[in-house]
C-alpha cells in the first residue's frame, strides 16, 4: 500500500506473480503425487493468466 500508483503497485505484484511462477515449475519438477501434482498445477496456471493479463494491460496502466 506504500505505493501510491496502481500502475506501479501492480507491476510488484506481477513480479512477485512471476517468482512464484518460477518457484512452481521448479517444484512441479520433484512433485510425483498426482494430486498435490494437479493441484499445483492449478495454481500455477492462475498465476500463469494472471501474469499474461497483466502484461497485456501494462501500458495502459502507465
């Protein structure tokens, strides 16, 4: 909430978006039961759309 921009506060959370992306997909790589597999998948593929959106509205939000 220190960040007054809503354009800048939410590049931070895109970031922080993007290292959780890079934390999953390292995971997912030692994770054998399927649905602790399958649910981790789904988180990631939320980050996953939230990130592309949030590229995809960037510069407007500058």
């Amino acid at each position: 909430m220190a960040i007054a921009d809503l354009g800048e506060r939410l590049a931070l959370v895109d970031r922080g978006q993007k290292w959780v992306i890079r934390r999953l997909e390292a995971l997912l790589e030692q994770v054998t039961h399927p649905q602790i597999r399958d649910e981790l998948q789904a988180v990631l593929r939320t980050h996953e759309v939230n990130s592309d959106d949030y590229a995809a509205q960037a510069d407007a939000l500058r």
